[in-house]
C-alpha cells in the first residue's frame, strides 16, 4: 500500500476542490437554501405536521441526501473524468498506486468535499428551519455511509463516461428525479395506491427514510433496511471498481 | 533470444501489442537496456515508440511477452517497478489549473516520497522554474509546459527515465537547453530513453541507437558502430567534358553517371572513413586515364540518411 500516494491524491483533489470553492461551495448551498426559504420557511408554515414533525423538519433530511447524491456523484465522477479527458491519468496509471489508493484518494476526497458541503447546508438549514437530530451519531454514520457509496457510483460513472454529456447524464436524468420522488418532500403514506407500491421501487426512497430516521426518529421503511441498502451498494461499487481495475477496462487499453 | 548482459536495467522480450481493433502495435520485440546510458529510439508515426514505452511504464496492457526492470519482473513487482521509473509523455498532458510547484509535488507524492520542498526546489531550479513555482501551469510557454512535464518525471528521482519525444515543438534554443538537462541526468546517473523524430537529436546525444518499424527493432547498436556499419561517404564530381559511360577504368569503383554524363556519383565506404580514400584513389585515376572534372563536392552520410534507408529499403543488421 502506497499511503503517501492515497494521500497525494487526497490532497490534490480537495486542493482542487478549494480552488473552485466559490462554485463548488455555493452553487450547492445557495440552491439548497432556496428549498429551504420557499417548501421550509415560506410554505412549510401553512402545511400540516407529518408523523408529528413540522413540515420544514420533515424535509431537511431529504434535501440533504438530494445534495449528498448530486455532490458525491459528480464531484467523483468529475475527478477521475478530468485526468482522462486531458490525458494526465498517465500519471495515474505510470505510478505505484493501485485500486486502494485510487479509491482512498479520489473517492475519499469526493466524499470529503460532499460532507464539508453537507456540513454547511445542515447550518444553513438552521437560519430557516428549526430541526433537531435525534440520532446524531448514526446520522453523521449514516451521511458518511451514503457519501462514501455515491462517491464510489460517481468514480464509476467517470470511468465509463466518454464525454461531458455522459457525466451530467446520470445526476440529471437519474439521481435527481428518483430523489424527488423518494419522498424529500412528503412521506409515502400520502400517496395513494398504485403509487404507494411504485414508489417503494425506487431505491432512493430507503436512502432518504433511513436519513430521516436519524433525524426525527420517525421514517417509512425500518432503518436497517436503509443502512443495509447503503452497504449493498458500495460493497456493489467496490467489486465493480476492483473489476475495472483489474481489466483496465476504459482507463489501460 | 538475447542473453541477460551484465548492468542490465530494463530487458524486454517478445514484447507485443495488439489493439481491439486489431492493429499490431508491437511485433515481439526484444531490447535490452544498459544502465547509465542514453537509448534513443528512432522510428515513423505509428512505428510502436509510444506503445512499447506505454507497455513499460503501465499505461497499456501487453498481449505477449515479458519486461523486467531492476532484475524484477515488471508485471509481478508493478509497485517497485513503477516507483523507480519515470515518464515524459509526448503530449502535454495535466492540470492546467494547478500551480507548478503543487503539480511537480503531487508527482513525487504519487510515487510513494515523502515531501521534500527542498528536492521540488532542486528540480524546479535546475530547469528554469523556480521564478514560476507559484504560476499556474496554463499561463506558461509551451516550453515551459514541457519543462513541468519533465520536472514532475523528475520528482521521484527515478532511476530510467522516459522521454517520448521531449523536444517536440519547442524552438531551437530550448531544444539545446534540454539536451543539457538531460546530458545532466546522465552525469548523475540516470538512464535515459528518449524516442525523438530529430535525428540530429539522437546523433548527439545517445550512446545506442533503436531504429523500429511497424511493430519491429529493425536495428539496435553503438551510436559509432552504426555509423561505421552503414554510414556511406557520397562523392559527386563534375566532370568536363560529359561522359557517355562509366570508363572501363573506373568499373571498381561504387559510381554511376547524372545528370546527362556531366556528373560522376560515387557512394561507398563504410563510415570509418575508408570511402574518402576510396575518393582520392577515383580521383587519382580520372586523372590517370586524362578525364577532365571542374569540382568535387563530398559527404558522410548522417544518422539520418542510415535511418531513412534503413526504414524504406530495411537494410543493415537485424536486432
């Protein structure tokens, strides 16, 4: 195991990252505090409790996993996708680092860079909403968890990825439609049926009752079945990391 | 097959290459390298130059054969294989948003170092960027870009260095400056390939020479013995009056008639200068056998002209 070379890419990304702060912090916090302003502060006041929690509350966990998704994702994707896309992945590919080290740099600075952003969202979601964390270990447990599988989905997405297009592909037409309709702005009971069943299809909507849980204590779906999910899904992405490293696919010819 | 020669750095064999699509990038090469010397690599587009550096530095899957650097088998030992050698590739290729001295650092980081600000300063100092240690790496020259390139390959002091084509598109001046640089690294020990298209490149600086074509090293020696092998000394001499023919007299020596009778074309030789003499002999003997001439213009052939012949006619030894 290469450490210092885990760490040099660490270090790269995030300092990437802190190069790009403006855009990279802001973009996701200002549009996130928009929800927050027009469903948590401006509306949420007019709409009923949900299982005894204000509608502004009710929210916050999904927004949160609606940034947690699209940040982790993208900020992976991107990481691997640049290198490739301008030819330094020779770098990459010419030095001692192996499928550990590549994991431990771009994946982890990716789900660095989502939990900073996550952090910052959490405050600012308290200048419009007034929320408490029930679970506040497994909910930094749980954050951590599903950055670190969107962050592995995200590399893999930048592997396949053959143009700009690609990228935005997947966090546009996929993430974030299946994370609306996961339930971010209302519990599954007040669907009626057949969509109550179809919704429960979506594996977003596990990901959002299970950060939900953690927050108020009070979800759709038992949160062993989320956190399990989430486990599933990067054991999932790390057997098909290690299965691209191992065959070069898109990345050695 | 060659047998292992003692200071063996790199020892390649039946190394191939062949893409999806079919194309056969390397042809079972085999290339031994010395340590301490400077190996160029002179081939056409698409010879296999880059592929064969690719398959030894990680970049490319080989389909056959082996690669041993340092006595250890490159594909088993990829971790200290990797960390002992270096790479230059032909494009410029990284963050051009970064600043240099982080770019040149998190090279020598990924390579397993520890930090070192006073190496990265060693190296950035030694190619000129030290006073733009704090530019980003886009607002350099094109020069520029490519001593980054190089002080990343650097960063790591790796014992064999690669350099495809390091002085591609970079003026004449700066080209020199390289061929310092790197005459430089070969004081301190490093050894070198490079692959370049300017043969002059390879004529001054390397101490053996790799000619390759389609996939195959069609020829692999001493800079010097090359030159003694297949060099050719190239004599044309004006002759006046015009001859119809080549004169009896003259039917042992390597010539031919130009340009309507008016020229006498001798090429012969051997590069160790035995084509000069041959040339005085010629001339002694047009004027034995009274043939008038009003100029004699000779030349030794280059590098160049030995790896033209040898790349369209496939000439000379093989590998």
């Amino acid at each position: 195991m290469n450490a210092r070379g885990a760490l040099a890419i660490f270090t790269n990304e995030l300092l990437r990252f802190f190069r790009t702060a403006f855009g990279s912090i802001l973009s996701p916090v200002l549009t996130t505090a928009l929800y927050f302003i027009v469903f948590g502060a401006a509306i949420g006041g007019r709409i009923q409790e949900i299982d005894g929690v204000s509608y502004g509350a009710f929210i916050v966990p999904g927004l949160l996993m609606l940034t947690l998704l699209s940040e982790s994702t993208s900020n992976a994707s991107f990481g691997i996708y640049m290198p490739r896309f301008t030819g330094a992945i020779y770098e990459l590919l010419s030095a001692p680092v192996g499928v550990a080290e590549t994991l431990i740099g771009f994946v982890g600075a990716a789900a660095a860079k989502s939990l900073i952003i996550a952090a910052i969202i959490l405050l600012t979601a308290l200048l419009f909403v007034d929320y408490t964390i029930a679970h506040p270990l497994l909910a930094v447990g749980y954050i951590v968890l599903v950055a670190a599988a969107f962050s592995l989905f995200g590399f893999i997405l930048g592997v396949w990825a053959d143009g700009f297009e690609k990228l935005q592909i997947v966090p546009m037409l996929i993430l974030t439609p299946l994370t609306f309709l996961g339930g971010t702005f209302y519990s599954i009971q007040m669907l009626a049926e057949p969509w109550r069943t179809v919704a429960q299809f979506n594996p977003i909507f596990y990901l959002i009752n299970g950060l939900r849980w953690t927050f108020t204590g009070r979800a759709d779906v038992p949160i062993g079945v989320a956190f399990g999910m989430t486990l599933g899904l990067i054991v999932l992405c790390v057997g098909v990391i290690a299965l691209i490293f191992r065959t070069g696919w898109r990345l050695r010819d | 097959m060659f047998p292992r020669v003692e200071g063996t750095i790199l020892d390649i064999r039946g190394l191939a290459k062949t893409y999806k699509g079919g194309t056969t990038a390397l042809a079972g090469v085999d290339l031994q390298i010395r340590k301490g010397e400077i190996f160029a690599l002179l081939g056409p587009n698409g010879a296999g130059k880059t592929t064969l550096i690719g398959a030894v530095c990680g970049l490319l899957r080989p389909s056959g054969g082996t690669i041993e650097a340092f006595g250890l088998d490159a594909r088993r030992h990829w971790r200290e294989v990797r960390r002992r050698i270096g790479l230059v590739p032909q494009e410029l290729s990284f963050d051009m948003f970064a600043r240099v001295d982080h770019s040149v650092a998190y090279s020598r980081g990924m390579f397993g170092c520890a930090p070192d600000p006073a190496r990265i300063e060693q190296v950035l100092r030694s190619l000129s960027l030290w006073d733009k240690r704090k530019a980003k790496i886009r607002e350099l020259s094109g020069g520029m870009k490519r001593r980054v390139m190089i002080a990343k390959a650097l960063s790591h002091d790796p014992d064999l260095l690669f350099l495809d084509e390091p002085t591609a598109g970079v003026d004449v001046e700066l080209r020199r400056d390289m061929w310092r640089q790197i005459d430089a690294l070969r004081e301190a020990g490093t050894t070198i390939i490079l692959t370049t298209h300017y043969i002059e490149e390879a004529q001054a600086m390397a101490d053996r020479v790799g000619v390759i074509n389609k996939g195959q090293l069609l020829l692999v020696d001493e800079k010097a013995a090359i030159m003694a092998q297949l060099g050719r000394t190239e004599a044309r001499i004006a002759l006046t009056p015009p001859l119809p023919g080549v004169p009896a007299a003259l039917a042992g020596y390597p010539v031919t008639l130009e340009n309507g009778g008016r020229t006498l074309f001798y090429r012969g030789g051997d590069g160790t200068g035995a084509g000069k003499r041959e040339v005085a002999e010629l001339v002694k003997a047009l004027v034995g056998q009274g043939i008038g001439f009003e100029g004699i213009e000779t030349r030794e052939s280059s590098l160049e002209d030995i790896f033209v012949d040898l790349v369209e006619n496939r000439v000379g030894a093989p590998a």
